[in-house]
C-alpha cells in the first residue's frame, strides 16, 4: 500500500484535488456556517487554520468573512500547496506533516476534512491542538466520511490502496474527550438517501 501522502501528492498533479473540492463542498459548507455563527455571536475577530487544506479552497472561503483576521492552510504534499499557492490570492499556507510540525502561535479556529483518519496516530494529533495549537475558548471541527457506521466506507482502503483507519462514531468522540476537549458534540452533514452523510465532530 502507498503512504497517504504519496496518494494525495498523486491526486494533486492528476486534479482530483478539484473533485475533492466539488465533493466535499456540502458538508464542509455547513461546517463553516456553524462556525461563522458561532463567531459572529462571540463577535471578536477570530484566527483559522485548515488541516490538510489541498488547494486551499477553504482557506480562501473563510477569508471572506469579515471577523477572519488570518486564515492558514498546512498540508503534506508539496504538490497539494503549489495547486494552493498558485491562486497568488496572498493566502498563507504551510507544507509539513501534521504530525510532526510545529506551529509558533494558536488558532482560534481549527478546522480538518477528511484527514484525521490518514493520520498515523490520530490521538497523538488531537492531543497536540488541544494543548498547543487550539487558543482557550477556540473551536476544532473535523469532518470525516470514513467511519464505522457509514458502510459505504469500509472498502475505501483496499480501493484507493492506502491505510486509513476505521473507528465508530463513539470511538472518535471518546478520542477527542481522551484527548483533553472538555465539550464533544457529533452530528452527521449532508445526509441523503444514499448517503450516511459526514461524520462532524466539534470540541472546545
């Protein structure tokens, strides 16, 4: 099997990342529009950093909104930030592995898209935002489609040949309560007849 990060460098250079984008519009739409509420009711400017952001499209989003005073996208594919960086919309964006990077400052808002479950130790990661990268009072959202009771997953390794993890909706949500996040919702985005639809985990 490939590593993750060979697969999306592939991905990157073939234009899938367009087609990640294009599918993964709906949920993560609502997930911003969840944290947009929530920041216009605390009415501060706040700060956003994307999690494996590909081209960045949602970089690029959430500077569009008037209380977002930076947005940052990270990603381990070198190929995945050229697609980003060449917008020249003056984005920010970083390449190196979630989880080895170091960040110098903390976000207010921390949001991830179907990445969580490529990672390696994914406990480890959310161990890392919640003590180091998530600013008190701030919010991490995460979506993820590949999840033990979305059955349409299951077979995702095997077909696109790489390793992923594959936990329940409970598992994940005690992940992110182990990991130190004192508040943990669920709830699933984007669900249609033929879809279970995304998982989508916030804490603070």
């Amino acid at each position: 099997m490939k590593k993750p990060l060979e697969v999306f460098s592939e991905w990157a250079l073939n234009g899938k990342d367009k087609g990640m984008e294009k599918n993964h519009a709906n949920p993560v739409e609502e997930m911003l529009n969840f944290i947009t509420e929530e920041r216009n009711e605390i009415g501060k400017e706040f700060s956003f950093l994307d999690l494996g952001c590909g081209n960045g499209w949602v970089v690029r989003r959430m500077l569009k909104e008037k209380l977002c005073n930076k947005a940052i996208g990270i990603d381990g594919s070198i190929n995945m930030i050229a697609n980003a960086k060449a917008f020249n919309d003056n984005c920010e964006y970083l390449t190196g592995d979630l989880e080895e990077i170091e960040l110098q400052q903390k976000f207010d808002v921390i949001h991830s898209m179907e990445v969580l479950y490529y990672i390696d130790k994914p406990a480890d990661l959310l161990e890392k935002i919640a003590k180091f990268w998530l600013a008190e009072n701030g919010r991490l959202i995460v979506g993820i489609d590949r999840y033990f009771e979305n059955q349409e997953s299951h077979s995702w390794d095997t077909d696109v040949g790489t390793k992923m993890h594959l936990k329940s909706e409970h598992e994940w949500v005690e992940m992110f309560k182990a990991a130190g996040f004192k508040q943990v919702s669920s709830w699933r985005a984007n669900v249609n007849d033929s879809w279970a639809g995304t998982l989508v985990i916030s804490a603070n």
